[in-house]
C-alpha cells in the first residue's frame, strides 16, 4: 500500500557481502582519518590562538613584528608544487591561527636553499666588519631601500627569537650546508680560473650554405634568445674547508632556532602498499608536524643533542643530532637521485647536497638550538578539547542543522505580541 517493494527474507550473494563489506570499510577508514587529522590541526590550532588576542604593545609601529622564515624545495624526483601542498595542508593552518608573520624561501633546484641562507648569513657579517664598498652609481636593490627607509623612520629590528621552518630532510641539508658555508666560508667570491680562449673555427667556402644570407625570420629567432634562470651562485667554500676557516669573533653564542618538519614522499608503483599506508594514517602527520609547528609559534626550544660513540675513528666519534634529523626519509627518494652520472647531471646546479652526508663543524653544531615544546605545554595541549562541529563533515553537519531547525520550529515558538497604537505610530 505504501509503495514499498517487498524486500528479500534472506542475506546477498557471498559476492556481494565482499563487494559492501570491502567497500564499506575503506569508506570509513579514509572517513575517520580525515576527521582525526582535522581534529589534530584544530587541537594545536587551539594552543596557539592566544598568540593572536595578544595587544600590540608597539602602538606607533615604531618596532618590526616577530617574523618567521619557511625554507621548502622541490623534494627529488618530483616538483616544488607537492612541497607546497604539503606546507598548505599541514603547516599554514597552525601559523595564521598564531598570527605571526612569515615569509618563504623556496627552491625549485637543488642547491637554492642553500645559496640564500648562505647569502643572509653573509650580509649579517658584513655589517659587523663594515667592509663593503657601496658604488654611488648603482641603484640600491629592493632590501637595502626597504632598510634604509625603516632608519629613517626610526622602526627597530625585532629583538627577540625568530625562527626558522625547514620542511623535509633534502631541505634540511641545504639548509645545514648554507649555515656553513655562511658562518665559516670567505665573504667574496673565489676567483675562478680563467676559461681557455676559443679555437677558431675554419674558414667556410665561398657558395657554401653556412655563407649563405638567412631569411629573416630566422635572424630573428636567433638574436631573440629564450630568457633562461639566473644561475645559481657557487658555494663559497667546500666541507674539507671547515676545520682550517676561523669563526668571526662576533658570532652569536646561540644561532636562530630551527625545526625541520617531516615531508614523507614516496614514489613508484611498487611502493604503493607503503603509500596506502601513509594515507590511512595522516592522522599521525598532522599530529606530529603541528606539534613542530606550535614549538615554533610558542617560542620555546632547547639545544640539539649530540653522541660519542668510543668504537668509531677520532673524525666520527661525535654524532650530532642535526645529522640525523629525518634521516628516514632517504630511503624513500627515488633511485636516480642516488647515481652519479655526469651525463645525466644537472648542469645548473653548481653543488651536490642531497646524495652527501651531513658534515657539522662543532663550532656551529654548538650553538644551533631546535624548537621543541615543553612538559608544561604538552599538559595543558592534551586536554584541549576539540568540538564535533568543528570536524565533521558536510552530510553530518547539514543534518545537525536541520535537525536544529526544524527543533527550533516546533518546540521555540516566540508568542506574538500585540502592538499598541503608540508602537505603530
């Protein structure tokens, strides 16, 4: 009477009971990962808002704000935009909950990261010693008529902890490598040998095609060349240069603290149980990289361990912590990023970092601090607690909503008043 078809009195076929139990457990595997990650990153979202109620004690703008520098690259084998998926999904929510400023140093090759972090360190050191001759014809680039417009203001440099954020381990060698070369390597350029003078070509025969006059068109073509990259500077120094270069006397006893943030990326067809695993479990991810990431907004760090192993030569004997962060993640870059042929070499990176161990000289090793949270904090984030609306999904909060609407309609009815003549009027 109801229009009801008169369903079967018995259970499906076993290949369909395989076909629904299957198909229902991955939807709901992937449905609750997806609202426990989303439950993590509000977790350690919560622990950093308060940074953002906080009342500016600078009223006249008179003092630069804290500001925090994202190093990200390409990681091997793939290309910049997984690096900043990966930043967008996991990392940018906790920071502007903060909200702190930041800016980004990206590197599309390898080789870049460093260069830039190596080029900072250098233009703090030139200002201690003072050395650098300014041209009165060259224009000022963007930075230094950005400084010189905050000392005629008067604005002040932020004097307390920055921070720096490194995501994935090839990252975090450029970035080790840079501090080195900066702190330690010469502050001009070496001089580079002088490249042999060109042979000259024979001769062409009259009436030959090479002396023939071109069209036009091609001239065009030839004198219009593609613009290509900047090239990438050359380091400074090498990794057997550290023990023989001198440390500048004014060097700060403690350098900015830094965290590197885990970048699991794995590629390949064979590799996809591991990559099916890793996508069940994000949960853990967000988790881990929002607790890196709340560190940095807390400001709260502590001195990078080290190791002495006695059965190890005198050069080894000392294991340094940053040595090791993420070290894990080697074995899943791709295969050639590990073979050493010319032939298939980048011929614009001026540098091979990725495939290198790490070298830390102590002098540096010794006064780098990692961000890392404290007892205190980790007490007061674990009983933070999250609401449900605040991560479910669309179909549940869709019927949280009606389900309050239509509650609303039925049991909290206002009662009409009636209006006297004066309200009308």
């Amino acid at each position: 009477m109801l229009g009801i078809p008169n369903l079967p009195n018995k259970l499906p076929s076993r290949n369909w009971m395989i076909f629904w139990t299957v198909s229902a457990s991955i939807t709901a595997a992937i449905i609750y990962d997806r609202r426990e990650k989303r439950r993590n990153i509000a977790k350690w979202r919560h622990a950093v808002e308060h940074l953002a109620a906080e009342p500016i004690t600078d009223k006249l703008g008179l003092e630069q704000p804290r500001k925090l520098t994202i190093y990200l690259s390409a990681p091997p084998g793939d290309g910049l935009r997984v690096a900043q998926d990966h930043y967008t999904e996991y990392v940018k929510p906790v920071l502007a909950a903060s909200g702190l400023d930041w800016e980004f140093v990206q590197g599309r090759r390898e080789g870049d990261v460093r260069a830039v972090v190596a080029d900072r360190v250098r233009k703090v050191r030139r200002g201690w010693e003072k050395k650098e001759e300014q041209d009165p014809d060259r224009e000022p680039t963007k930075d230094e008529l950005i400084e010189m417009y905050r000392q005629q203001r008067g604005i002040k440099d932020y004097e307390g902890v920055r921070g720096d954020v490194v995501i994935g381990r090839h990252t975090w060698k450029e970035y080790l490598r840079g501090l080195h070369e900066g702190w330690l390597g010469p502050l001009v350029a070496p001089a580079e040998p002088a490249p042999l003078p060109p042979t000259p070509a024979p001769a062409a025969a009259e009436g030959s095609p090479s002396t023939e006059e071109k069209p036009a068109e091609e001239k065009k073509e030839e004198e219009a060349p593609k613009p290509k990259r900047p090239p990438q500077p050359k380091p400074y120094n090498t990794t057997s240069d550290y023990p023989s270069e001198t440390l500048h006397p004014l060097t700060p006893q403690e350098l900015t603290p830094a965290v590197p943030i885990r970048e699991p990326h794995i590629l390949g067809f064979l590799n996809t149980p591991t990559r099916m695993v890793r996508f069940f479990n994000r949960r853990s991810l967000a988790d881990d990289i929002g607790r890196e990431v709340a560190a940095v907004c807390l400001s709260t760090y502590r001195d990078f361990q080290q190791q002495t192993n006695p059965d190890a030569p005198s050069a080894d004997s000392v294991q340094y912590e940053q040595a090791k962060e993420l070290e894990w993640e080697e074995k899943d870059w791709p295969k050639k990023v590990w073979k050493e042929d010319e032939a298939d070499a980048d011929k614009e990176v001026t540098e091979k970092i990725h495939t290198k161990p790490v070298v830390m000289d102590p002098r540096i090793a010794h006064r780098m601090r990692r961000f890392a949270l404290t007892p205190e904090v980790e007490d007061r984030v674990s009983k933070i607690k999250v609401p449900e609306e605040e991560v479910e999904g669309w179909i549940k909060g869709s019927l949280r909503q009606a389900y309050r609407w239509g509650y609303d309609k039925a049991f909290n009815k206002k009662k009409l008043v009636p209006l006297e003549d004066k309200d009308v009027e």
